[in-house]
C-alpha cells in the first residue's frame, strides 16, 4: 500500500514539473478550403483524433475546437468527396490559429475531374500570376455588381460599368481590352468568335451558381487554344459537389432594384444521380435615367456517377434580359450643364406617356453542354465535352430618312427624352407614308457549336503527358430589324439590290443583312514534371481560324459569299515554380503566340472584299513571380513584359461632312509592362485584411510613315500620315490601381468588411488617326477612389439557416469619371491632352443593396 501511494506520488511530482507544452491543452482555429479553388468547405468535421470530439466547420469553412485531452496530438478534417487530412496539434499551449488547412478531392469526386479539365491554376505548383475569387466572396459582394466588377481588387484588372446599364460592364487586364482576355465557363470559351469581345449581360445572372472565379494574368494554363493576352477568367459553377440542400432569397436596392431567386440540389444519391437548379428574376430602374431592365436567370445540372471510371454531367444556363442603354458617352461640360448632372442619359424617350428605350439591348444566349469524364485506368484519364449556344437579340437605336434630325425633337431642351409622339405626328403627316424616323434594332444572332476533349497519360510518377482538340463552328447573322414605324406606314428601304424600293413594315430586315461563318480547328500538347519542390510545363499549341462571309443585300444572288480565308496560328509556352521551403516559392514562364486578326480586320467596311494585307498578331511574354505563404500571411509579387507586334486597327474616319471612310492601319505595336503586388493577412480568424498594387506601363512603341484610306465602295480614297503613336500610353484603362480590404467578425454570426480603391494613370481611349501632329498628347483622367462596405449576418428562423446581406457601394458617392476617349484634333484645334472635346461617362454614384437568403 505504502509502496502504491509513493508511486502515485512521484507520478503526479512528475506531471506537475513537466513543461506545460509536452501536452495538447487549448483552442485550435483555422478555416477548411478546397486545395484548387480555395473556396471554403463548409460542414466539414473536424475530430480530435482518438476521441469522440468534434466540431463542424460553419459557412465560410472555419472552425473552433477546444482541446483539452492530455492525450491528442492531431485533428482529422474529413468532408465528402475529399482525402481526409490529418493536422498535429502537439504542444499546444493556449490558442492557435492554423491558417488555411486544404483538402484534396478523391479521385472519384466530379469536383477533381472538372478542375483538372478547366484549366484551373493551382498554387505553388501551376508558375502564373493568379488570383481567386471564392463563392462566399462573392455571395456577399455581388450586390447589383457583375462579374468584372467582383475582380476590382485584383492586380492588373480595370472593371466599369461603362454606360451603367444592367449588363454593360467591361474588364481589361494589363492594359487589354475584353477582345484579348479569355473567359471560360466550366472550360468553355464565350469571347465572341468574330470580334473576341465578351458580352457581361449574357451571363448576368451566373453569379448565383459560381462556384469559383479565377483569374490567371498573362499567359495563363488554359488547356485549350485560345491565345489569352492579357489574361484568362475561369468562371466554374456549382455541380454535384453542392450539399443537399436549397435556398431562397430575396432582395432590394436603390432605384427600384427588386431580386427574387432560388437554388436546389439533390446532392449525390446512394445510385450515383445528383441534380442542381437555380433561378433567378431581377428588375430596376438603373442609377442613371432610362436604364430600365428586366432580366432573368437559370441554371441547371444534372450528373450521373456511372462507376468508378465512368461520369457523364449535362448542364445548361441562360440569363435572358432587356434593359435601356446610355450608348452615346458626352462632353463633361453638358453634364455639368445638364440638370440630371452625372445621370443624364440622352438615349430615351416617351411615347403615350411611356418610356422607350430609343437604345436598349435584349439578348438571350442560352448555352448547354454534356461532359463525359473517362478514368481510363491508374494512369490515363480522358474528358470530352460538346456544347451548343444559340444567342439571339442586339441592341435598339433609330433610323431617318435625313429629313429629319431625331435628337432635336425632344420633349424639353436638349436634355429631356426623345419626344416619339411628335415623332408620331410628323410621320402621319407625311403625304406618302414613308417614315421620316423610326425605331430599329441591330440583331447579331448566332449559332455556335464546339467540342472539346482532353487526355492525360501520368508516364511515370513525376510526367504526366497531356493532349487535346478544340473544334467550333459559328454563324453569326446580322441584320437590322425594324421595330416601330412610329405611326407611319413603312420605311422605303433600298439597301436590297435584289428588292428595291422595297417598303419594309415591322419585323422585316433593312440597311444590312449578312452573315460571318468562323471555323476553329485547334490541338494543344503539353507536358509536365513535378518533383517535390520543382514543377514545369511545355505547351504546344496550333489552332486553325478560317472566315467566310455572306451578303443578302450588296451583292446578287449566286454571289453572294465569299471562299474561307485561312489564318493559322500557334503558340509556344513554358515555365516552372519551385518550392523553395514550405513558406517560399518562386516561378517564371515565357510564351510566344501568333493569333488570327479579327473578322472585321479581313472584311472591312462591311463588304465581301478580302483585306490582303490582313496580318496575323504576335505576342511575346515572360514573367518572374514570388509568392510567400504561412498560416497568417500569403503574398505575391510579380513583374511581366508583353511585347505586341502587327495589331490590327479598322478605324473609322469620320470627316465634318458626316461622310464615314476606312483605315487600314498596319504594323501597330505596343509594349505592357509592370510590377504586381497583392497580399491577404489574416492574423485571427476573426480578421483578415487583403492588398494589392498594380503598377502599369503600357505604351505604343512605333510611329506610321502612311496609311491608306478608303471611301464605302472600297476604292482607295487618299492617303495621310504620318500617325505619331510613338511613346503615346495605352488607353482605356487605369495603369496603376491599389486596393485595401479587410472583413471583421464583430461576432461569431456578424461579419463587416470595407473595400478601397484607387486608379490613377488613366488615358483616354482613342482613335491612332487622329495623332496627326507631332507632340499631340491623350488627356489623362482624373485619379479617384472608391470605398464599398458590406455586412452579412447569419442566423436562425424556425430550425433554418439564414442570412443577411448588405451592400454599399461608392459610399461617398464619389464623382469620377470611368470611361474617357479623346477628341479629335482634325477638327478641333483645342484638343491637346486636356478634356475638351473628350466625351465620357461619369461612374456610378453610391448604391446599396440588402437581401434575405434562406437556406433548406
């Protein structure tokens, strides 16, 4: 007994004057994310190995387990779909905050096989500059923002909204208009085939279903042929990976913002089924006058686990909407005499005590693809994908028979509407019926099939081998269509030599009426090595564009389209990142590409005549990046160099008289360049604060000796110059641009962040024609900045889990202008580096959105 109770003694004499850290005692905190996307896991559990303790992770993938078992030494993070990951905690003492703690998903997970064919970054293995944009982020900032203004805060990027009608936003990055920017939606491409640009309206409404939203800056990891010079935009959508469940939400914002949405997903049964739908309607009246809009949205996604090798998933999306457009930016100086100040818009007008959209867009572009993933065996995986899209609308606007001048029939001055009833009253009086003015729309329908496919061959543990076709067709049709008479009894329309002085009544087709065919046939190859801390990648790729174009009304029948024109382009790239330790890493890549000119640079003026000096594009670009992670502080710096030779230029020459002649402007280079700086620090759980800087010089490098204008029937007209570009900056966009955001939980279910911004070294946008005199400079906007605050709270409301948002944007109703493009000096003696003549639009005033999610 005696010997029992000196044992017992000495035990706890030991335990006493061991060191407090020998044991796993306190709080251990982090947040759970996906290891690609970063996007957050919530409900995922968190288990304090060896005991029944445990802890969900809440909505934004954090968590908070107390541990106070003498005998624990790690935690077991487990979520559906993913490898469980097993963290030590020996030696805690107090509370300790673990960082990010990633998951990776299983083989099986239709998560992993949509990544891996998406072309998504990852980081500290894929060597580009990138950022992501996670759901949860933007569920809270979306607001009435659309999916370029989510990406404000990122290096590189230059996000408005331009005229500030719903769907009207525009992006660039480095320097490069939308035409030069990659977006893909679940791996498809949607930049226009014709022109490259991408339309922000036609998927308005995707931001309820986005999954993850990544930007790569540069050349990019895109899997597919698609030359990307400023970048690549990856916009993935929820799938079968999305917990059973539902939601329902409402909301309301300034200027009679109303939405009202659902979503619901089966998540992935015992049978191997999972089905996912979303819906949407959103209306308003739009900051500024006449923006009035009507848009809806719809998702669905329905996939099939067939076995262990075999995936099939089909999903569709549209977003179809109307809504009134400002097209025609002003003069600073009729704004500021305009009593509407900064939401005059001039582009509207009433008719029986209505508003008409004089300039009004309406589009519908529906897009459905079914994806087939094949694990072939242990090493080899193949994904194939076809899709279609059939899009149809355009955009408003008025025609005359140049008797009458529309813009000076208005119901005031000249700052009040379109008065479309005078209008009315005037084609009534005409003796012949014909209409003095009426209502048209400028429709681009099209149809667009494609299909792509991927294999990937691992040849041993560190090569994997990757291959891939990507075919498209496209038709786009174009044509005026004529939507209101405005009480007359027809437009005599002679643009149809095959039907003169034809008398066109609603519906029926006048001015134009063509077609452009695009054919694209391309294949990439790709190799890549990882060895612990080094990884690396060689593409090859090679695409095939070929144009045709089709002419109802300029040319006869039996001649009336033209043969293919073919442009083969291809494009080389590289890079590698190596991990230096677990905190620090560095990379570098390097591509040389040569692109197709766009359809309108082969067939200029609208007409089947082929420009034989069309050129192709090429861009050389390298890159040295930096990146440093640990649990609190993730940062990144980047320097880039992008060389581009032989852009193509089509300006229009506008001449006093009104008459409209055509440029062809070869062998146009400039040179992007900069240094990238972005951080996010999150010191607690609770408070995580992100930064960025973004410092652009981007300049045209040469001058033209001459250029060679041609009159509308394609005949040379005269020729000028020379055009002194040289040394000139790169319009359109801020060059440099900084941010600084962070988000507070005040408590466990309040979460408050703000978000600053600020853009300086913004030229105005313009046209190369008019730099005619040596020294000519492009004014330079005002710097300005901005500040948005949001707030969510979570709670509960009869056993379901629900949210607020709150949204407010410029906050100090700041005045600014977003979009500028200089004056022409042909004409005006004034311009000269400052805003006379400049016509712009001012940014959008403060606005502010709430809405209530509840979630089944």
């Amino acid at each position: 007994m005696k010997h029992n109770l000196l044992s017992l003694f000495l035990l706890m004499l030991c335990i006493s004057l061991a060191p407090a850290d020998l044991f796993a005692q306190g709080t251990v905190k982090g947040k759970i994310v996906d290891a690609t996307t970063k996007e957050p896991l919530p409900g995922a559990t968190v288990i304090l190995k060896g005991t029944n303790q445990a802890v969900p992770a809440a909505a934004d993938g954090t968590f908070s387990l107390k541990v106070d078992d003498a005998n624990a030494a790690a935690i077991l993070v487990n979520y559906i779909g993913y490898i469980q990951k097993e963290v030590s905690v020996a030696g805690l003492n107090g509370t300790k905050n673990l960082g990010a703690i990633t998951l990776s998903p299983n083989v099986t997970s239709i998560n992993e096989v949509l990544i891996t064919t998406n072309s998504y970054a990852i980081d500290r293995e894929t060597p580009v500059a990138m950022s992501t944009i996670t759901s949860d982020i933007i569920v809270e900032k979306a607001s009435n923002q659309e999916f370029p203004e989510l990406l404000k805060s990122t290096p590189g990027v230059y996000a408005t909204k331009q005229g500030g009608g719903f769907g009207d936003s525009r992006i660039n990055l480095r320097g490069f208009q939308s035409e030069n920017v990659a977006v893909m939606i679940n791996g498809v491409p949607v930049n226009d085939m014709e022109n490259g640009r991408v339309y922000w309206s036609n998927w308005a409404g995707l931001t309820d279903v986005t999954k993850s939203m990544q930007v790569q800056r540069g050349l990019g990891a895109s899997k597919v042929a698609v030359p990307s010079i400023g970048g690549t935009i990856n916009i993935i959508t929820k799938t079968t990976d999305a917990t059973q469940g539902g939601s329902l939400f409402y909301g309301i914002g300034n200027n009679g913002y109303n939405k009202v949405g659902f979503s619901y997903a089966t998540g992935l049964t015992e049978d191997g089924w999972a089905f996912a739908a979303a819906g949407s309607k959103t209306e308003g009246n739009g900051w500024a006058e006449g923006l009035q809009f009507e848009a809806y949205n719809y998702f669905f996604n329905v996939s099939k686990l067939i076995n262990d090798k075999h995936t099939i998933s089909l999903t569709g999306f549209g977003a179809p909407q109307r809504h009134g457009q400002r097209q025609n930016a002003q003069n600073i100086q009729e704004y500021r005499e305009a009593p509407q100040g900064r939401r005059w818009n001039a582009d509207w007008g009433v008719k029986n005590g209505e508003v008409v959209h004089v300039e009004d867009n309406f589009y519908h572009k529906p897009q459905v693809s079914l994806n087939h993933y094949w694990t072939i065996n242990e090493s080899s995986f193949l994904s194939t994908a076809v899709y279609a899209s059939l899009g149809t609308g355009g955009g408003g606007g008025y025609g005359t028979d140049r008797s009458l001048n529309l813009d000076t029939i208005r119901t005031g001055d000249k700052f009040s509407p379109y008065d479309l009833d005078r209008v009315v009253d005037i084609n009534r009086a005409s003796t012949d019926g014909d209409a003095r003015a009426y209502l048209r729309a400028s429709r681009n329908d099209h149809k667009w099939y494609g299909a792509l496919s991927t294999y990937q061959k691992s040849l041993n543990a560190n090569f994997n081998l990757l291959g891939g076709l990507d075919l498209r067709y496209y038709k786009g049709e174009h044509f005026t269509e004529l939507t209101d008479l405005l009480g007359a009894d027809y437009v005599l329309d002679n643009s149809d030599i095959n039907n003169p002085n034809r008398r066109a009544q609603v519906g029926d087709k006048i001015n134009y009426n063509n077609d452009g065919i695009v054919l694209w046939e391309g294949g990439f190859l790709q190799g890549e090595y990882t060895n612990g801390t080094l990884s690396a990648f060689v593409s090859l790729a090679a695409s095939n564009t070929s144009y045709k174009r089709i002419d109802y009304f300029q040319y006869e029948e039996g001649n009336q389209e033209t043969d293919f024109v073919n442009f083969f382009g291809y494009q080389a790239k590289g890079g590698a990142n190596y991990n230096l330790t677990e905190n620090h890493n560095v990379f570098a890549n390097l591509g040389y590409f040569e692109k197709a000119p766009f359809f309108n640079a082969v067939f200029q003026d609208n007409k089947n005549i082929i420009n034989e000096e069309a050129e192709k594009e090429k861009i050389l670009s390298y890159e040295l990046g930096y990146g440093y992670r640990s649990a609190t502080l993730n940062g990144n710096i980047n320097l880039y160099r992008t060389s581009w030779k032989d852009r193509s230029f089509t300006e229009p020459i506008f001449t006093q008289s009104g008459d409209v002649f055509f440029a062809n402007l070869l062998g146009v280079d400039a040179l992007h360049q900069g240094v990238e700086v972005d951080f996010t620090y999150q010191p607690t759980t609770k408070l995580n604060i992100r930064g960025m800087a973004s410092i652009g010089d981007w300049t045209w490098t040469n001058n033209l000796d001459e250029i060679t204008v041609f009159n509308e029937d394609r005949t040379e007209s005269e020729t000028f110059g020379p055009i002194y570009m040289k040394g000139v900056k790169v319009g359109d966009a801020a060059q440099t641009t900084a941010a600084l955001g962070m988000s507070y939980k005040v408590v466990e279910d309040l979460k408050i962040g703000l978000d600053y911004n600020y853009y300086t070294n913004y030229y105005a946008d313009f046209e190369p024609t008019t730099l005619l005199t040596p020294g000519t400079k492009v004014w330079q906007v005002p710097s300005y900045s901005l500040l948005d605050l949001n707030a969510v709270f979570n709670f509960e409301v009869a056993g379901l889990r629900a949210s607020v948002y709150a949204n407010v944007n410029n906050v100090l109703d700041t005045e600014y202008i977003s979009d500028a493009r200089n004056g022409d000096d042909r004409f005006d003696d004034d311009v000269n580096g400052d805003a006379i003549g400049t016509s712009v639009y001012f940014g959008i005033g403060r606005t502010w959105t709430t809405g209530l999610k509840i979630n089944f």
